[in-house]
C-alpha cells in the first residue's frame, strides 16, 4: 500500500490513485453472511475521473467506505496513494465552525503551519467561488454553497484521490447543473482523482471518463463504457443522452433480473 | 454538439453567483424595542402582578408574623444594606456555590467522557449516575457532616454530589447526539483518537453539555442551599442559607421572606448572566435558535 501522500506529481513508481483487487464485502445480518459486494477490481489512474453508477443495494456506499478507510473488505486488497479525502450527500461541514474554519481545521489536521491555513483557506473558497464567505456560518450559506465549501474542505487535504458519495443529489436540479461544470472545472484545475459515486446516469455520463455499472446484491462490475466525449459537455448534449440511454438500457437490465426470482 | 455559444465553465460562475444570491436571506438582530416588548416586559408585568395581590393579601391574613407586608421585607432588606451585610451574605454563598461548580466541572467533564466513550464504564456506572440525579442532594448533607464535619469541605462535597451527575450526564447526552457522520467525517481528516475527541466530539456536543452545566448550575445552588440551613454554624460566616435559618430562629418573617427572595434572585442571576448567553450562543452560531 503507497502510504505516503509527499510523493510528486510526476512520480512514475504510483501508477494508480486508486487500486481495488478481488475486494469482497459481507456483512453478518441475523440470516447469515450477506455478501454486499463481490469481487470488485478496478483500477483509478492518476488524474482520472471514474463514476461507479449502480441501483439500490449494489454497495456503492460500502465500496466507497472501503475506499475511504473507513472499513475494511472482508477479502482482496485495496492499495491507495494516500489518504482520500471524502465528500458526502450531505455536506457534513461542522456547524460550530464558520465555512473558513472549517477548511482550516482539515489543513491544521494535515499539518499545515498555523500562519499558512488562513491564506490557504481564502484560495480554496476562492477555487469553489465562495470568495467572502469565510466568516460565514454554516447555517448562513445555501445547499449549493455548503456542498462547494464541503468541496473546498475535502480539496484542502490534498488527497490524490477525491471521493464522493452522491455529493449533488439532494441538491436542485439548477444547482446541481452548476456544480457539475465546477466539479469538472476543478478537476481540470487540480488534476485530481475522482471516484464519484451516483445513481443518476446522466450525471455519470456527464462527468466521467469512465463510467462503472455495478449490479445489485450482491455489488459486481456488470459493464464499463469509456465515455470519449470532449469536456465542456452539458448535460443536455446529444452524445451525453445517447450514452445514457444506452446505458439506462443495461442497468435496467440488471434491474429487472431481480425481480423474476 | 455544443449547442451554445458560452462556455459552460465559464457561464457556471455568473449563475453561481446568481443562485447563492437567490438562496441566502439576509439575518438581522431584533431592535431594542422588539426585545424590550417581547422580553423585558411581560415578566415586570408578572413581578407587578405578584407584589399587587401579596400587598391585598396582606390585610387579609393580618398577622406579620405569618405574611409580612412588602414594606416591611423592603425594610428588612434596607437594614441588612446599611449595616453592610447584604453583599456579605450573597458573595458568601455565590462564592462557595460558583467554587463548587468549577469543582464539579473539572471532576463532571472528564466523568461523562469516559462514561460516554468507553462502553464498560458506560455499563458500570452509567444507570448509577442517571440515578443519582434524581436523590435529593440533601439526603448527602448528614453523611459529609459526619465524614468531614462542620465545615467548607462539606458544603463543596454536597455541591459536587449534586451538580457532578448533572454535568457529566448532560455531556454524555450530547456526546450521543452527534451525528455518526461528524465522526465519519472527521476521521477521513484524520482526527482520530484524541484529536478527534478535541477537535469533533467535545464541539459537536456542546449543546448537550451546556444544558447539563445549566442544570449542574441549578443543583449546585440548591444543595448548597440544603446545605447551609441544615449545618449551619457561625464559624462559616453567614450565607444566605444560614440568614434563611436564623430568620426562623428569631421568628423574623420579613427576614425569612429576604432571604428566600435573595436565594430565589441569585440563582436567577446567575442563571441569566452565565448560562443563559452560553447556551444562546452555542445554539445560535450552529443555526439551532429559530426566532419566533
């Protein structure tokens, strides 16, 4: 496992920011052993951006607490190129620190120098166009607001590897439209790794480079599509439609199947 | 395929800005006049109200050894006041009562905590605590009279049993409180173990903690209170307890009624002065006190 999170951008001997091989998960439920996901392996590139779609129960969540470190497979490995920073549908920002605080308190936690964090803070809300909002309250900021200083604060780690649990999905569609041309913007900007987790297809297609189908229960790889369409897209473009109703297809598919048994 | 003529990136700013501007609504303090109308006023209608109906009743009963007038407890306070006795009285008791709730913070604190964080301690003595705090902390004065005796320690022993469960069960209602995903959250930062506790648990809890302190408060004074009327001795200077007890000793009525009315007023008081804002800020700066 690449432990460190100092190594340079350019270094050849990490391959990957992400690398999942035979990972298993199953849980103890008074049933039995129920397994939730199910030889997943998968590789995330440096710089890439990866969206795992999948319906209810394919353990997207699980896969992404994996990912996380915040649980551990039950077998197979997962190897990442340091701590990921992980973002939430909810914004999860800590309500007793204003927005800038709350950026602050993830660069003290990586050890940046005290005289260093406030500078810091203002590029990041700056990168996120919350210029000014530093002295904001959590509960004085809007749910697109939040969820771009939730972003502000999950850059502010300096992962290599972003992840994200359907961070836009309780969010208007507006909005959410927005922040999808940010996400992509800032992705740009920072070269960062994605792994987004969604179920909205569109919002796959929309975003990634590569889109991952995980069936359900238990969570397999059922498909890939590598999505070849230029950035700036819109959702609303005719490629981004067509890929999705292909896709649409296929997970309906796997749907389906659970209900003829 | 590109369908527009902006670029997306570049349109997404301007509609951000829009949106944030659309979604946000501008907070403002109430006026002077809101909180004098809304606050101030009904409780001194509600004082003026109280004081009409005792000064009426007081031809009624007709016996100053049973209902003084108003008159006669103002004299009552006016007395103690020339003779510089009134600041005595309360700072003796506001001082051992405010000693021993810092006592009862320092020991309280770091109870709950463990309680809370460690499931042993938790099954151990969890149920015992929650217990404790409903027995009346005058049921500890006779025990810490023959422990220690008749002296300070006693009084902060009694403070400490009553406020302690209090406090430490306030923090461990709130520690439970906080949402499992601060803890997630704080953990993909990378505060775990002691940073976690110091830079999510203790903040996200806050509220419940306050409201522990607040009732720790309002048991510190009232076994400070039992404590005084039933051991006191003059060596220990005159609190308000102890003025309690000797009014109804020397059968002084208009005393009896100051000094009920000074214990009532000090921890009111301090109530307003010390935990009131603290707890209105916590809520306040999380978003959690809606205004009416």
């Amino acid at each position: 496992m690449a432990t460190t999170t100092t190594l340079a951008k350019a270094d050849e001997s990490v391959e990957y920011a992400a690398r999942l091989e035979h990972v298993s998960k199953s849980f103890a439920t008074p049933g039995g052993q129920q397994l939730v996901l199910d030889d997943i392996t998968l590789d995330v590139a440096p710089g890439e951006f990866v969206t795992l779609l999948g319906a209810s129960g394919c353990g997207k969540s699980t896969l992404l607490n994996l990912v996380a470190g915040l649980d551990r497979p039950t077998t197979g490995s997962i190897a990442t190129d340091g701590r990921p920073a992980l973002m939430f549908q909810e914004h999860a920002l800590f309500p007793w620190l204003t927005a800038g605080k709350n950026i602050e308190l993830a660069l003290k936690l990586r050890g940046v120098a005290k005289n260093d964090r406030r500078d810091k803070a203002e590029q990041l809300l700056e990168l996120v166009r919350l210029k000014g909002a530093y002295d904001k309250r959590v509960h004085e900021l809007s749910g697109g607001m939040r969820q771009r200083a939730a972003l502000a604060r999950a850059l502010a780690q300096e992962s290599r590897l972003l992840l994200m649990d359907e961070p836009f999905s309780a969010l208007d569609a507006i909005t959410r439209d927005v922040l999808h041309d940010e996400l992509t913007r800032i992705w740009q900007e920072t070269g960062v790794s994605v792994l987004f987790v969604t179920h909205n297809v569109r919002e796959a297609v929309r975003l990634a480079q590569r889109v991952i189908l995980l069936s359900s229960r238990p969570g397999r790889i059922a498909r890939e599509w590598e999505v070849g369409i230029p950035q700036p897209r819109r959702i609303e473009d005719a490629p981004v439609a067509e890929l999705s109703l292909e896709i649409t297809d296929v997970l309906r598919g796997e749907i389906r199947r659970h209900g003829q048994h | 395929m590109a369908s527009t003529e902006t670029t997306p990136a570049k349109d997404a700013g301007s509609v951000e800005a829009g949106l944030d501007a659309l979604e946000t609504t501008a907070t403002s303090r109430p006026t002077f006049r809101q909180t004098f109308t809304s606050k101030i006023l009904p409780p001194i209608i509600a004082l003026a109200v109280v004081l009409v109906a005792w000064t009426l009743l007081v031809p009624v009963v007709d016996d100053p050894s049973k209902l003084p007038s108003p008159t006669a407890v103002g004299d009552a306070f006016k007395d103690a006041w020339l003779k510089g006795d009134l600041l005595g009285y309360i700072w003796t008791s506001v001082s051992r009562g405010l000693l021993g709730f810092l006592f009862a913070l320092a020991i309280g604190t770091p109870l709950g905590l463990l309680v809370a964080r460690v499931k042993f301690v938790r099954a151990a003595i969890g149920p015992i605590l929650s217990g404790l705090q409903s027995l009346p902390s005058v049921a500890w004065v006779p025990p810490a009279v023959i422990w220690l005796g008749l002296n300070n320690s006693m009084m902060y022993a009694v403070i400490l049993l009553g406020a302690v469960p209090s406090i430490a069960n306030g923090l461990v209602s709130g520690v439970d409180q906080v949402p499992p995903l601060f803890l997630r959250a704080g953990r993909t930062m990378g505060a775990t173990g002691v940073k976690g506790i110091w830079h999510v648990v203790l903040p996200a809890a806050m509220p419940g903690y306050v409201a522990g302190l607040k009732q720790g408060w309002a048991f510190s004074w009232r076994s400070l209170m039992a404590a005084e009327i039933i051991a006191s001795f003059p060596d220990l200077g005159v609190g308000l307890g102890q003025l309690l007890e000797n009014a109804r000793t020397a059968s002084d009525m208009a005393m009896v009624f100051e000094a009920i009315i000074l214990i009532l007023f000090v921890g009111i008081a301090i109530d307003l002065l010390i935990f009131s804002p603290l707890e209105r800020w916590v809520l306040r700066s999380r978003g959690l006190l809606v205004k009416s």
